[in-house]
C-alpha cells in the first residue's frame, strides 16, 4: 500500500500530538484527533473503519477531558471547593505563559492551598488538596501520554498493516 502525503500529515499531527501532551500550550490530544480526521476525510471516509474511528475518536475526547479536567477533580477529591479548583485553573493557566510549566504547577499549588487555608484555616486539609491537584495535574499527563500514544500505535497499524 502506498502511503499518501496526507497519510504522511496525519501520522505527524499524531506524533506531534503525543509530544503536545507533555509541551506547554500545545493542544496534544487535539493535534491527534486532527490526524485521525484528516486520513479519514482523505480516504472518503472509508479508512478507518467506523468502529476503528469511533473508538479513535472517543480516546481522543476522554484525552481533552483529562487535559482539561484533572488537576480540578483531583482537587476536588481531596475536598477543595469549586471556587478553589477554578481559581486554581485559572491562576494555573496564567502562570504557565509567565514562567512555564513548573509556574504551572506550583500556581497550582499554591493557590489550592491559599484558598482552602482561607476557606477552613485547616493546615493539613488545605496541604492534602493542594497535594491532590498536583498530582492529580502530573497523573493527567501521564494519561494523556499513554492515551496519545495508544491513538498514535493504533493509526499505524491502520496505515501500514
């Protein structure tokens, strides 16, 4: 089987996408269904196959809820509030264009544990959520990795075989 220069494209936009699941600002769960549609779209959407796709396609949505919500209901796991796991997100966010991905997780942090601290002036809770988020942001990456790579093992297998 010949492979097409969109075959080409979409294999690197799935490439791209796991690389993007642990760069800054880089929409990686995206990137890969990007890739999965595009060689879908230029085979007359024939190839994948609709459960093939389908199933694609659901791993890369379950991979932008992770992205998006982990570190949040991780938070909340450990009893933050909702206004804290958004202040979180959101101070998160910002710090991540300031200072990066450790901005990131220390914002995360740090302000889980700030406002819970101000919310219940409980040391050990307001350590035990911002422990939480942390960690439950680095397990979210670790997810969105492994769900990446698992779009990018089964496009191959699509594509050559």
């Amino acid at each position: 089987m010949a492979v097409t220069p969109v075959a080409l494209l979409a294999l690197a936009l799935l490439v791209l996408g796991v690389v993007g699941t642990v760069a800054p600002l880089v929409p990686g769960a995206l990137l890969s269904l990007s890739g999965v549609l595009l060689y879908w779209w230029s085979t007359g959407f024939t190839d994948p196959s609709l459960p093939v796709l389908a199933a694609l396609v659901l791993v890369g949505i379950v991979t932008v809820v992770v992205d998006y919500a982990g570190g949040a209901v991780a938070a909340k796991a450990a009893g933050a509030s909702t206004l804290t796991t958004g202040l979180a997100v959101v101070v998160g966010f910002v710090l991540l264009f300031v200072t990066g991905p450790v901005g990131f997780l220390v914002g995360i942090a740090v302000t889980v544990f700030v406002a819970e601290f101000a919310r219940n002036r409980n040391a050990e809770q307001s350590g035990k959520a911002a422990l939480y988020a942390t960690v439950g942001v680095l397990a979210s990456t670790a997810a969105q990795i492994l769900l990446t790579a698992s779009m990018l093992v089964a496009f191959v297998f699509v594509l050559f075989f």
